[in-house]
C-alpha cells in the first residue's frame, strides 16, 4: 500500500534552516508528481509546492517563493523540501502528498526563538 | 491568485440528515484540456486530510456513495446524503487549475 512518511521537522530559530524529507513506499515513486502542502496550527490548509515525476517541473507558493526549494530522487523514492530564512509564520505541520490523492502523516516545523 | 470561498464555514447536522458545503472559485476552474481540478477534502479530528472527490464529482476509492460532488465553472458543491458520525471533521476544497493551487477556508462539520 502507498506510504509517505516524512521527517526533518523539529523547533528551529527565525532565519534558519531544516530540510524536510519524504519517504515514499508501495507505489513507483518516479511516476507520479509530487507536493508539500502546510497546515498552521488550528489554521487551514495552505499548498506550499509542486513538483513533476520527472522534476523538470516546479511551483512554489508566493508566500516561500525563494526561500524554500523541492526536490526529489527518484532512485530513492524519496521527496524533499529544502527551507531556508524560516519565519515565524512557516510554523505549521507540512504534509507531502502523491497526486493530492495520498498524504502522510504530517511533521511539525516550529519556528520561535 | 485563485480564492476559493467556501459556505458555510460551521455545519451543525443532525445524524442521518442530509448536509452540503458551496464552494465558489474567483475565476473559472475549466482548464485548458477541457477538465475542471475541483477537488474536496475531510480531515477527521486529529488526522491527515483525506481526498474524497476530485474532477469535481469523481469519487476516490473507498468513499462512500453517500458523498457526491457537483457543479461547473465557478461554483461546485460537496453533498453529504445521510450523515454519520465518522463524518465530523473539516472540509475543504481546492482547485487544481491554476498555479499556485488554492484551498478554501474550510468548513466544521458537526452533529447537532
């Protein structure tokens, strides 16, 4: 069955760093484009970025737009959300999702001094 | 970008009675390939959210029949036709048409 489970999260400072990761099981990981969406603390959900099977094919959202960057390797089903100069507001559970049709668990980035 | 506004924001229903949730886009979600990316969500209390319908009225496997989605261009609706328990939680969509992709604001499900 189809498995996402991501890691990375964790309480980093305002204009810092964490690098998410998904791992991806039960289906063929290089077919299927890819996204990160977040969920602020009892807030609702927010699409953060897009990427193709392929990884030729990128989106971001306005609000990370030059400051967070995705990225997959397809030889380790794996799916990752590089993010940098982290704000207050980028604190949320950040959930990765096949297609929209399967999602994660979810991991928490806490941003706070 | 696209908002998507969802009504009402709270629903309190009564088990077994019907239950629906608007959805309307600020610029039609037709995409060039003729589809319309409308999707809904549930996120049950506590959980991951989970897709329930997706080009509009097309269901996922293993939701139930009594979920049904509907609507074109600009507005859609997500209908629930007997309520039950498991049901509580919140709905959103979310179009699929136009970067970047937008959700709406969410609506609370409750049982009266």
């Amino acid at each position: 069955q189809v498995q996402l489970v991501e890691s990375g999260g964790g309480l980093v400072k305002p204009g810092g760093s964490l690098r998410l990761s998904c791992a991806a099981s039960g289906f063929t990981f290089s077919d299927y484009y890819m996204s990160w969406i977040r969920q602020a603390p009892g807030k609702g959900l927010e699409w953060v970025s897009y990427i193709s099977n392929s990884g030729n094919t990128i989106y971001y959202a306005d609000s990370v737009k030059g400051r967070f960057t995705i990225s997959r390797d397809n030889a380790k089903n794996s799916l990752y959300l590089q993010m940098n100069s982290l704000r207050a507001e980028d604190t949320a559970v950040y959930y990765c999702a096949r297609t929209y049709g399967h999602w994660g668990q979810g991991i928490l980035v806490t941003v706070s001094s | 970008d696209i908002v998507m506004t969802q009504s009402p924001l709270s629903l309190p229903v009564t088990l077994g009675q019907p239950a629906s949730i608007s959805c309307r886009s600020s610029q039609s979600l037709v995409f060039s390939d003729g589809n319309t990316y409308l999707n809904w969500f549930q996120q049950r209390p506590g959980q991951s959210p989970r897709r329930l319908i997706y080009k509009i009225s097309k269901r996922d496997s293993g939701v139930p029949d009594r979920f049904s989605g509907s609507g074109s261009g600009t507005d859609f609706t997500l209908k629930i036709s007997r309520v039950e328990a498991e049901d509580v939680g919140v709905y959103y969509c979310m179009q699929g048409t136009h970067w970047s992709y937008t959700f709406g604001q969410g609506t609370k499900l409750e049982i009266k």
